[in-house]
C-alpha cells in the first residue's frame, strides 16, 4: 500500500499525502480499529496483490451520512478496479453501517475518470454543494478548475443479514465493556467444559441466548462437536440470531420465557450436558429464579453441568463503586447510535413491538450465595462460584 501511495502523480488528485508514509498507512489501520469508528479504509486486492484503496470517511455525520473516495495505483488502472471495489464498499456503508447516503467529490476538469466512476455507481450531481474551485497545492497544478460534488441515496432496502453482523460486532464489544471480563468468562466455560464433559458430541443448552455470542462460540469448537439449543424470550435477539447462523448449522431456536415451564416442555428431559446463563439472571424475578433452575435441571443429565454468569452482588461500599465507575469510563457510544439506526428497520421494529407486548423486566443482582441456594433447591448436587470480575460472577453447578 504505501509503496503505491507514495507515487506522486496520485496525491494530485486525491487526499493521498503528496509525500505519504508508513505513518499514514498505520493511521488507516488505526482508524479502523477506533471506537467510534469515524473512517473505514479497505484495501483493494486484485488477484492477490494490493491494487489500491477505497475509504468511507465522516462516518460521524449527524445525518447518518459517509464520504466515499477511492484511489488505484497507476500500475492497475485500466480493469475497472475502481468501480468494483466502490460498490463493495457502497455495498458495506448501506447494509452494514445502515447509511442513508453516500457523497463523493473530485476534480471536474482533471479527473474524468473519477467522474466516470462515481456515475457508473449511480452517483448524481449534489445540488446542494455548488462547485468549489480549487485552493492551495491542487491550485498549483490545476488553476481554474473546481471540485464537484456527487451524492447516492440508498438504492434499496437494507439487506438484514448484513446489518446484523454489524450490530453483532458492535454489540460484542458493548458487551466485553459492561460485563468486565466477559470474554475470560466464556474462555473459562470452554476450558471446564473439556475438563469436565467427554463424549463423541455434546448437547449445549444456551439459555437467554441474545443474539447467540455463547452459541457461535460453541460452533467454532469442532471436537467433540456440539448440537445447540438457543432459547430467549426477546423477539429482537432471536431476529439478529438466526440471522447470524448459518441455515444449517446445529442450532435450534426456541422462542420462550424463562420465567415459565412452557419452553422446557418442548425438549427432552435428560438430554444436555452442559446450560449456559449469559447476563440473564439478573432480570428473572426472585420468585422464578427456582422454575428456570429448576427445568433446567430437568433437562441435564446427571453429571451435567451448568454456568451462570451475571452481576451478582458481593462487592461491598466503595469496591462497588468502583465496578460501576470501571463500566462508565468503558462504555462508548458506538453501539447506541448504530442501535437506534438498526430498531428503525422494519423488520426489526416489528420484533421489538411484539417484544414491548411481554412481560416487564426486572433488574435485580442476586449474590451468588443465593443462586446457590436457589440451585440445591432445584437438585443440583454442588454449586460454587468461580469465577468474578468486579460486579460480575459465575456460578457453576454439577447436576
């Protein structure tokens, strides 16, 4: 990449540095990897060599807006690169970011084949932006010429498959911040997991599943392979879920709330090895925490085990301060504003309006001596903590 950036004749006409290096190509890359994401950069790869870049920038515009540019090496123009890589990355800013239009600008006079590009995509004159003539080094070389600019509304509807492996990804990482240590936590689930549990196959129970983080774990794992049941009572999750695995991966989804025994009663009692709780608990009312211990204990074998991770409490005064203070400072706001862009999906806002007609969640944080208690009750023969991350726990119990 930098070896091609740093042709003269390419920052004539583009926002490439006129003397680039190592440095700027660093900064794209960091500039993926920000939260919040402001720019995107991909690398245009022509038979497996690197041909040149296609950027989204200003993807903080208040008007849920991005700005395309794109530059290929003098060495591989010709073949239409540019066009191709473009409308990959259109493709990416609509259905993945859920941008409501992209804009573009380029010299008028100097650079017809930009123009010709951003036409062929379907790119029109933004009427807005009157033509802007050139200033400083790019009026060196082309005195009296202008910058025009274009604009491309979102050609069709979103495609909901790739909008939610965006909301996944950002999700996860909203996640991995308020529930300290979450990625430690499944690390240690899997590590007990093939401690504990031997045969040619495992049957995982994945309970209050989301949008199935635990369960796509779970899939990456080839031995022994793992059949899964996924089952949550939000209309939302089960939605970006089933988008997210594959049609004919091992995963049954099941709609149901965890608070009653309907949803058990749709399995075999005594076929599971494991069940996992992720971040659940803490909205099952006190009074029904016994009925979801107790059908999941229905459903494991003997000698089943069972993970419930959650906020519990047993941080005291200040150290409980100190979680909540830990989460403030971590929480960013990529995830919020590309939540508030994704509910407005149709389909996605059909989900949460039938989720809104359930019953009312609760908040509370049990300690984990009570999810213990809870657990005994219920027929597990042992149950301990054993894992904590400031206000966050697990408990895990041997049916």
């Amino acid at each position: 990449m930098l070896r091609l950036a740093r042709d003269p004749e390419l920052s004539r006409t583009s926002s490439v540095p006129a003397a680039c290096e190592a440095s700027d190509v660093a900064a794209w890359i960091s500039d993926n990897n920000a939260a919040p994401r402001t720019s995107l950069t991909f690398a245009i790869i022509d038979r497996g060599v690197v041909a040149g870049a296609v950027t989204l920038k200003r993807l903080d515009a208040s008007d849920n807006s991005g700005e395309l540019a794109f530059w290929v090496g003098q060495e591989h123009r010709g073949k239409g690169l540019a066009s191709k890589a473009a409308d990959l990355a259109l493709g990416y800013a609509f259905n993945r970011l859920l941008l409501d239009y992209a804009h573009a600008h380029c010299l008028r006079d100097s650079n017809p084949a930009s123009r010709k590009t951003l036409e062929s995509l379907g790119f029109t004159p933004d009427k807005s932006h009157s033509d802007l003539p050139v200033e400083g080094r790019f009026a060196e070389r082309f005195d009296g010429d202008a910058w025009v600019f274009y604009r491309l509304d979102r050609p069709k509807p979103v495609e909901l498959s790739q909008a939610a492996i965006e909301y996944q990804r950002l999700w996860n990482g909203y996640m991995s911040s308020y529930c300290g240590g979450r990625t430690s936590c499944f690390e240690l689930v899997e590590e007990l997991m093939r401690q504990m549990l031997q045969g040619e196959a495992l049957n995982v129970l994945d309970v209050g599943c989301g949008t199935a983080a635990f369960t796509a774990r779970q899939l990456l794992i080839k031995s022994p392979p793992r059949k899964i049941t996924a089952v949550d009572g939000s209309e939302k999750g089960l939605l970006v879920a089933r988008q997210l695995v594959a049609s004919d991966a091992p995963v049954t989804f099941i709609k149901g709330d965890l608070t009653e025994n309907a949803w058990a009663s749709e399995l075999t009692a005594g076929s599971y090895d494991v069940a996992f709780l992720g971040w659940v608990t803490h909205e099952i009312e006190p009074r029904h925490l016994l009925t979801l211990y107790g059908n999941i204990a229905q459903l494991l074998r003997p000698g089943g085990l069972l993970f419930n991770a959650d906020f519990m409490d047993g941080l005291q005064g200040d150290w409980r301060n100190l979680g909540g203070d830990y989460q403030r400072r971590r929480l960013g706001s990529s995830f919020p504003a590309f939540n508030a862009r994704f509910e407005k999906l149709p389909e996605v806002a059909a989900a949460i309006a039938r989720d809104r007609q359930a019953k009312t969640r609760w908040t509370v944080r049990h300690a984990p001596d009570a999810h213990k208690r809870q657990l005994f009750d219920a027929g597990f023969v042992d149950a301990e903590e054993v894992w904590r991350y400031l206000g966050s726990a697990m408990v895990m119990a041997i049916r």
